[in-house]
C-alpha cells in the first residue's frame, strides 16, 4: 500500500484519502469522512490533525 494515498484514521480503519469528497464535523472532536461512494466513515479524534494536514485543510 502507498502510504501517501492510505492512511489509518481510527483503531480499525485505514482509509485511501484521494476518495473522500468531503469531510464534516462530528462530535466530541471527531470527523465524519463521506466517500465518494457515499459511505461515511468515523475519523477519530486521534488522527483528525494528521487527516487535515495530509489535506492541506
């Protein structure tokens, strides 16, 4: 897996970032990623920072 496309965003997830469409606030600090197939998916509040950097958000 190249690790510029692939990133892990919760405990259990890793994600491919060039298929998010946009990301919305959750709670408590947390992300909701929605996909581009429109699947939404938790970003924790732990990788939020790293998530938004690799974004340039």
């Amino acid at each position: 897996m190249n690790s510029n496309t692939f990133m892990q965003v919760s405990k259990s997830e890793l994600l491919n970032i060039q298929m998010i469409k946009k990301v919305e606030p959750s709670f408590s600090g947390n992300l909701i990623a929605v996909m581009s197939n429109g699947q939404k998916v938790n970003i924790s509040r732990r990788f939020v920072s790293i998530l938004k950097e690799r974004l340039g958000i």
